[in-house]
C-alpha cells in the first residue's frame, strides 16, 4: 500500500488549546447557570404574601327555644353587618412584616434546600383558624409562623365562605410552598359564623384542624364596634345599634340579635354546626385572654394540638406595656420586639355600666352551654 499524505493530514489530533478553550467555555456556562439559581431562590424568598380584597361578611345563628333563640332565629338572613369591615390590616396581615423578615434567613435555607430536592409543594391548608373575629386570631397566626415547622398565609384568604366557586385549585395556589413535614396554616375568622363552611372544609379534609380563638363575648363586641369607628368615625352609638330599644331603660331594653357583633359572639350556636362534622377533639378553642397574659402557654397547647414540638415558649415574647399585649421578639440576643401594628390594641370607648351588664345576662346562657360544649370555664360571667 501506498503512503497517502492526503489521508495523513485527514486525522489530525486536536490540540490542547482547543480541548482547554472548550472546557473554559463550559465552565462559564455553569457558572451563570448556578447564579440565576441562586437569583431565583432569593427572589422566591422575598415574594411578599399577596393581599385580597375582602367585602362584608354575613353571620348566621342556627335554629333554638327560648327568648333569645327565638330573636336570633327570626335574625336569619338579616344580619346587620355594621363593623365587619374587612379592610382593616387584620385581614391583609401586614402588621407583622419586620417580624417574618427576621425568620427569612432560615426560610431561605429551607427554599434553597427544597430548589435542589424538589420538594417544595403548594400543599391544601392540614389546619386552619376559623374564628373569631376581634378574639385574637392575628396575634395567635403571627406566634406559629415563627414555628419552623409551620407556613401559613398572612392574608385571610376567605375561600370557604366567598371564594368557594373558585375550587381547591384557586385555594391551593394562594397556599405558601411547603417541605416535607411542614404544616401549611391560614386563618379566617368569619368561617366559624358561617353556616356553610364546616360542610365545605369537611368535604376538603375531614380531618382537618380547627383552632377558634375565643373571648368574652362583651368585650369582643365592643372591640368589634370600636374597630368600626375609628373608620366611620359618625355610625350610631354602641347603645343604639346593641338594643332594639334602647330608650326603654335598663330594665326593659331588648338585644338585638340582627347585630353581627352580637350574633358572632353566641359561640353555642355556631359550635352547633361544627360539631355536626367534626368531632370535639377536633377542635381547640384558645382563650383569647390567656393568650395575652400567658402567651407561652396557650402556645404550648396549640402546638400539642397541632402535633408540633414546643418551640415557640417564653422566651419569644415580651410584653408590652403601653400596647397591653405581648410582642414577639427573638430568643437570642437584644433584638427590639416587634409588636402588633397601631391597628391593634385601640382604647375603646366608654360603656355605661348597665349596657354591659344587659349584655352579659344576655351571654349567659350561651355562655354556660359553650362551656359545656367545649368542657372549659372561660370564666366570663
């Protein structure tokens, strides 16, 4: 055979310059993808919690015997929804930014680490707070997103009760990403007045997990009313609007039970609805009191309740003074606390003696069935 320099020069070894060019390429290559990575997780991390728009909410009392019953009967589909004005920061759950941007650092690592492992998902909600309005549900939400353990929605997502046309699809994506083990939380204080809701929620998950976060129902009233006028500012007085007439004295003023700020504190009557589809252990009711003068232990039974360790004790609060409610603050250092916004903690105006004392007769009975019901004396008459 005949040397061919034709064929000699068609195999030709690549030079190392080439291999070196090729490999510098590739490694600039990694390197802007692993930084868009890293770009999108930290922007994940910092997405704030989208705010819904809220309209009036509408309570409802089921059926009863009795005087009172009978009023709250005859008040069905005819709420007077005065103060629930969803506009407040309570339902937005924009109090407490400074406080979950402290938590971020540690989210961050659990975002990066479920980027990597895919196992970050949008999970439905394991346990929600239904209620109620004006007893301490913000307050109770911000204490367990501290929890690792738990993550929750900072706007009232109100799906039960005015969303449900929208399916669990809708409900689900407005859920925050979850890891393995994590339990994903929100909360909506007027699903526990609204008669539809426990059907709703038991057809989603019939084991479900349900928190109600109670107060005397006066002082709850109040609060309510007291909310409604540092907006409007000119509605009638507290009196005129909790009797149906109020210039017949003391003695023979009748409730009105049209009122939502009244109807919403018959806590007998609503439970009434949710005990027909979930059993009692399935509910926590946390008293809305101990929950500002023993934060750590209220905390320490919701978190049993919830399966979760005791992570969130005393050593996260701080009580404030001049707010009259505890605030959170971290464990360790000499961080400031970060306290519910000026939304909270309002002073409420002054009612005379004999209208709080017609409403606590009023509350009684319902009061003493609630404590048979749940098997706890809140100790509010």
């Amino acid at each position: 055979m005949e040397y061919s320099p034709i064929l000699h020069h068609l195999h030709v070894v690549p030079s190392s310059s080439n291999v070196k060019n090729k490999l510098f390429v590739m490694c600039i290559m990694l390197s802007l993808w692993v930084y868009m990575i890293y770009c999108c997780v930290g922007y994940c991390t910092t997405i704030p919690t989208p705010s819904l728009s809220a309209s009036t909410t509408r309570s409802e009392v089921s059926e009863g015997d009795g005087e009172f019953d009978n009023q709250l009967d005859s008040s069905l589909g005819a709420s007077r929804d005065l103060l629930n004005n969803e506009n407040e920061l309570d339902s937005r759950g924009d109090d407490w930014d400074e406080t979950r941007g402290e938590a971020k650092a540690s989210q961050g690592d659990n975002a990066m680490s479920g980027f990597f492992n895919e196992s970050e998902t949008k999970k439905l909600p394991g346990a929600i707070i239904i209620g109620v309005k004006k007893g301490g549900t913000r307050a109770l939400l911000e204490f367990l997103r501290v929890h690792p353990d738990i993550r929750a929605v900072g706007a009232e997502p109100h799906f039960f009760d005015r969303n449900y046309d929208k399916g669990l699809e809708w409900y689900r994506d407005l859920m925050p990403k979850t890891l393995e083990g994590q339990l994903t939380m929100e909360k909506t204080p007027s699903y526990f007045v609204t008669k539809e809701v426990p059907s709703r929620i038991y057809t989603m998950s019939k084991h479900t997990k349900l928190i109600v976060v109670v107060r005397d129902p006066v002082t709850r009233a109040i609060s309510d009313y007291t909310q409604t006028r540092s907006k409007k500012p000119d509605i009638p007085s507290f009196e005129s609007l909790a009797f149906r007439n109020a210039t017949a004295g003391a003695g023979h003023a009748v409730v009105d039970a049209t009122w939502s700020a009244v109807q919403i504190g018959v806590y007998a009557k609503h439970l009434e609805h949710w005990l027909r589809y979930f059993p009692a252990g399935q509910l926590l009711f946390v008293s809305g009191e101990r929950l500002i003068s023993d934060p750590s232990g209220e905390m320490a039974r919701v978190q049993d309740f919830l399966g979760l360790r005791r992570v969130v004790d005393d050593r996260h609060f701080h009580f404030n003074v001049a707010k009259g409610f505890p605030c959170l603050k971290r464990p360790e250092g000499n961080s400031k606390p970060h306290c519910l916004g000026k939304t909270k903690g309002r002073t409420h105006p002054n009612i005379a003696g004999h209208v709080v004392q017609r409403l606590r007769e009023f509350y009684r009975p319902y009061n003493n069935k609630f404590y048979q019901m749940t098997g706890h004396d809140f100790g509010w008459d």
